[in-house]
C-alpha cells in the first residue's frame, strides 16, 4: 500500500495515519529549475543513522524509519539544504512515497574589493585573490581592485597572494546576506621585509632551476597542482595522461573529452596536445593550473582555453647542460 504525501514547506509538519512500525521513505529529487534528476543527494533522517543517497535517476529509499516524528533532510552541495517533519505513524511495511522533491540551487553571489599596502596606503596591483575551495580566482588591477563572482552563498576563505608581500586568509560569511553583491573594502597587505632573512639551505640541483623556472617557488605559493617525479615514481602506471588523472585530477590530450587543456613541452606549446608522447619515467616535474586566471603569465598565449594548461618538464631537459 502506498501513500502519497505533498512536499510541505521547510520545517513544516505532515502526518501519516495508520497502525504499524517500520514504513520505508521513496521519493525523487530534482533540480528546482532544470527538473533534472539530481544524483549523489543526501538524504537522512536527522539524529539516526539511517542515511542513503539518490541514484542516476534521482531515486531514493529510507528503509528502517521508525513510527512518530521525523525530521528528513536532503543536501547536495550547490543547493539549498531542504529539510521538513513527518508525522509517521503506520502499518509494518508499508511504503511512504514523498513524490518529487525539487532543491533550489543556492543563490549565486559575487563581491569586490580593494588591495593596498599596509605601509604606504597605496593600491597594488597584480595580486591573486581567490576562494581556492570553488577554484574562483583573479588579480588586482592598476587600482587594486578585484571582483569574484558565481560564488556560494557560504562561508568562504578568501586568499591574498603577491610576491613580496605575506600570503594573508580572510574569511567572508556570504550565508545569510540577501544580496547578489558585497563590497569588502579595503583588504591591507604587508610588505615582507627584505632586511630579515630566515635561514636558507641551498641544495646544488645542476642546472635544473634554469630549464625547470619558478617550479619550486610556484609550488610553495600554491598556484597551481605540481607533480614531482618522486610522486610519479610512486605510483603504477603507464601514460602520462593516467599521471594527469589521478594526481593532477584532470583528463587532458587526444582523446580527452570536452574543453582542451592547453600543453607545454620543456617550456614550449606542443603542436600536438598528445601527453602521451612523453613516458611517465622520463618526466622531471608537472604542472597543472585550472582556468585562465590561475595561468602564470609566462605561458599565457592568444588562445589560452578555459580548462587550463598543463606543462611537462622532462629529464632530458633538466639534466641539459649538466657537467
């Protein structure tokens, strides 16, 4: 016997009469705009650990619910969390079918700011700023100003990078504003003081920092996704693009789907885009950069694509010009 129930509004009561134990809670969630079955929903009844989440299509079943009030909730990052009462009081077996349960996405919301040196008061320019958790990035213009926007109206941690300035992590509670645009202000950067030097082991690495420029430097700042040939040797492969995919977390050269990244070989565009040229043994180092912005400004070419860029550094030329 099954009943059908209309969604009520959040936090809400509804009641089910009948006699019984333990009812099983079926249901489909959708997107609220699209009607598109949504995958990968979390759903659970709060306080319990009876929890499941919805299938390809949108499905999903709460067995064990027990009789009396319950609090249910869906959540799926990008959404609104959903979450109402049910009344449930019916005969063992028995199935509690909710119908459809549309999420609405959160609500998309952008803010800007300025960058000035703490010092002086002046602008700066050419600063990264981003939420690195949405992998929304920018830089400052001539004027130190900076925009972000599509972002989750949620807690965010927003990161200030410059060279010759201290890194700097500001948090930014978009949860309950109800506009689509803040402005921060002014967010101060500190200068790093080039007179106090902390102490610095120099290892001698041949040539390595000429052919391989800025590696080290922009994998301590955290620009990009950077794979050392100590990672690659770890593990057991045999492509490079299986090297790209499970420690780059990105699917790129022929016969790759969708947007392109763009591939640079020793330093150079490769004609090609075939990673699988190169053999995993014979790489020095990797890096990977998601998106236009987070693309430093030595590879930035006309027809830079929107995925991002990948660039190889190979052994051979690492290793090119050592005594």
């Amino acid at each position: 016997m099954r009943h059908i129930l209309l969604i009520p509004l959040l936090l809400c009561w509804q009641s089910v009469a009948a006699v019984g134990q333990t009812p099983a809670l079926t249901g489909t969630v959708t997107d609220s705009l699209s009607g598109r079955p949504l995958a990968g929903v979390a759903v659970a009844i709060y306080h319990s650990n009876i929890s499941t989440r919805t299938d390809a299509t949108g499905e999903f079943r709460l067995d064990g619910v027990g009789t009396g009030e319950q609090l249910i909730t869906f959540f799926q990052r990008g959404y609104r969390i959903l979450a109402f009462r049910l009344r449930l009081d019916l005969e063992a077996g028995d199935d509690v079918f909710l119908g459809t349960i549309a999420l609405a996405r959160s609500r998309a919301v952008g803010y800007g700011g300025f960058v000035t040196d703490s010092a002086t008061g002046q602008p700066v320019a050419n600063v990264r700023v981003g939420v690195p958790d949405q992998d929304r990035w920018t830089s400052t213009d001539s004027s130190g100003r900076f925009d972000l926007r599509d972002l989750e109206g949620r807690m965010h941690t927003l990161v200030v990078q410059r060279i010759g300035y201290r890194s700097a992590a500001v948090s930014v509670d978009l949860t309950d504003t109800q506009d689509s645009w803040v402005e921060l202000g002014r967010l101060s950067v500190a200068a790093v003081d080039a007179t106090v030097l902390e102490d610095v082991t120099v290892t001698a690495e041949g040539r390595q920092s000429m052919v391989m420029p800025d590696f080290e430097r922009l994998k301590r700042v955290g620009s990009g996704r950077f794979i050392t040939a100590r990672d690659i040797e770890s593990l057991s492969v045999q492509t490079t693009s299986d090297v790209l995919r499970r420690l780059g977390g990105v699917y790129a050269g022929n016969g790759a789907q969708g947007c392109q990244y763009q591939i640079f070989i020793d330093g150079t565009r490769s004609s090609t885009g075939d990673v699988n040229m190169i053999q995993p043994h014979a790489i020095a180092g990797i890096e990977v950069y998601r998106g236009p912005a987070s693309i430093p400004i030595r590879y930035q070419t006309p027809g830079n694509t929107g995925c991002g860029l990948v660039a190889i550094w190979t052994k051979d030329a690492a290793n090119r010009g050592r005594p």
